[in-house]
C-alpha cells in the first residue's frame, strides 16, 4: 500500500511557516517590563520622593559589567538599578534608584571619577545590540552626570580640589581672581576651542545634569548639538543612595531622538557608573533590553490623546491589515494542504 504525508506533518511545516514569518520564538523567557502609566497633571521632574511616584510600580533592573569591549571592567559594583516611570500625555519621567555608599560628584582631579546612570533607547525597528547600538542600529542615549548635577549650583575646578594653588594670570581672561576664572571670563571664544566649536564639556553652566547622545556601536559615541539637548535631569545622594530623574517630552523634533506615543511599548536598556570603582566610560555596569509600556491616555484628556489614536489607526491599517491577509492566505494554504492530503489518501 502506498503510504502519504500525514496531515500533521502539513499542519506541522505551515504552522513554522508562520512563526518564521512573523519570527516567533518557539521558546523564551518572560522579559522585564517598566510600565509608565498615564497620570493627570504635572510631573515630579525634580522630587523623588513626591507622592506621584506611587502610582508606578518598581522595576527591579539586573545590571552586569560591561566585559565585551575595552575599556572594562570585571567586578562593576552596581549590580541593580530600580526605575519607575510615569507620563501625562505630553511627558515622560523616568526615577532611577541605586546603592552607592560613596558620593562622587567630582570629575576634577587625575584619579576622580564621577557617579553615572543612563538611559538608552533603540532607534531602530528592531532592538539593536543592547550595549551601545550598532552599524545600522543607532541608539539615543540619556546620560546623567553626578558632577554636573553639582555644577548647577557650585561650578567645581581645579582651585575647587586644589585651593592653595596660585596662578599669575590667565591670558586673555577677565577674572578678577586669577585662580578662580571661569569661562564666562574670557571675552573672546577664539582662545577656549571646545567652548566655540558647541562642546558641552566646557560649558560656562549646566542648563541639565543629562547629556543627550546617539551611538551606533562602540566608539560612535556622539552629543547632540546644544540646541538638540533636550533632557531634563535632576539627582540627589542620600544615605547612601542615588535617586535621579530623566524628563522629557513625549515627541521631539530632532531627527536622533527617540519619541513616544501613550498606549505603546518600546525597549530601554540602563547603566551605571560607580566612580569610588574607577568606572568611566566603557568600564561600568549594563542592562539588557527591558520593555517600556507606555499607559494608554483617555479619550479627550490630552491633544496627544487624539495624536496615539491616529497612530494606532495608521499602524492597524498599514501593519496590521497586511499581516491578517498574510494569516489568512497562510490558513488558506493550509487548508489546501489537508484537502489535497485527503485526496492522496482516497486513490
């Protein structure tokens, strides 16, 4: 008797056919999420410990040292990260928390390293490599700085860590103390490049304590231009524990920065510096992608509530009109497979 494919082994291949298509694992592991959910009225953009925070439940965030490229280091010291998020429609907030028994907030002085954490979002459609992005896969990052969040109340300087140290004068400055200019003392930019050219590693003053960045791999490290940085960042260190807050708005004009939509998840990654371990740049601690869920925003409650639907209506007609007629060609394929079985059979 001639024998022929059973219908299990057609139901079989079609249904790899689907998940291949639609690149579904066969098995994985539930992923961490960070749910921002929606919430009326302003934001707590610079206290931690505002009432608001309540309504976001913790994420606790698994950290491991970077130790695929150099510079790194083996044993990074902050080994979690717990983040909350909230949004109103119009902004996003982002408190992280660490522990960290050392206050760094100096980056003046041959061996001083400051604290750190940071933000990283994908800009690509799919999550690119989860440590700096790649060619390809850029990624937005928010980076917050210890010492610049102490600079924007006290500038810190070499006369800061040094006080007894005495300089004759400084050319073409104005200060009327030689060791303490600064350079907002020097009238003409030609002598302070750095300041000239946009680098905010010489700014004269902290309008934020978070540097917006985009990366494409390692070594691809670039700022935004001034009028690009666009987030907001406030720290503070208490009893041995780091809390910081990333703000920004849900939408940006700039080309390199991620936006957001209520009612929609996306992927960030964390890291973490620890000065007091001599961490700094390459050298600290990473997280893998963890998923970002933003609350949906009611009905009329904001002009952004208006825009999420229009872009939930535009990706349901554009992405998931196509994939249902895919589906149902594939079941269509799938029935043919059966009845053509059947037919084999019967002869």
């Amino acid at each position: 008797m001639r024998r022929h494919p059973d219908r299990t082994l057609f139901a079989a291949l079609a249904a790899a056919l689907v998940l291949t298509f639609f690149r579904v694992p066969v098995a994985s592991s539930q992923g961490l999420t960070l749910v921002a959910p929606y919430v009326e009225g302003e934001l707590p953009l610079d206290d931690p410990a505002a009432a608001a925070w309540a309504q976001a439940t913790p994420l606790s965030v698994p950290l491991s040292a970077q130790n695929v490229t150099r510079p790194m280091v083996l044993e990074a010291t902050v080994r979690t990260v717990s983040a909350r998020a909230l949004h109103n429609g119009t902004e996003l907030a982002v408190l992280v928390e660490w522990d960290d028994p050392t206050q760094d907030d100096t980056a003046v002085g041959v061996e001083a390293f400051r604290d750190a954490v940071a933000l990283q979002f994908p800009l690509a459609a799919g999550p690119p490599f989860f440590c700096m992005g790649q060619v390809g896969g850029n990624v937005n990052i928010w980076h917050w700085k210890a010492d610049w969040e102490a600079e924007r109340t006290a500038r810190s300087d070499v006369d800061s860590v040094y006080p007894n140290m005495y300089v004759d004068q400084y050319p073409f400055a104005a200060g009327d103390e030689p060791v303490a200019v600064a350079p907002a003392d020097y009238s003409d930019p030609n002598y302070l490049p750095a300041l000239a050219v946009g680098n905010l590693l010489a700014a004269a003053e902290r309008r934020s304590s978070v540097e917006d960045l985009v990366a494409g791999g390692f070594g691809t490290l670039t700022p935004e231009p001034p009028e690009g940085q666009n987030v907001a960042g406030f720290g503070r260190w208490s009893d041995g524990r780091w809390q910081v807050i990333f703000t920004r708005t849900l939408r940006s004009p700039e080309a390199e920065d991620v936006s957001f939509a209520g009612g929609r998840v996306y992927s960030v990654a964390f890291a973490a510096w620890d000065g007091s371990n001599g961490e700094r740049n390459g050298q600290k601690s990473t997280s893998q992608w963890v998923g970002l869920q933003l609350g949906a925003v009611p009905a009329g409650a904001q002009p952004e509530a208006a825009e999420a639907r229009g872009l939930f209506n535009e990706g349901f007609y554009w992405v998931a009109l196509p994939s249902i007629a895919v589906i149902l060609l594939i079941l269509g394929l799938i029935g043919v497979m059966i009845l053509a079985s059947r037919w084999l059979e019967e002869k």
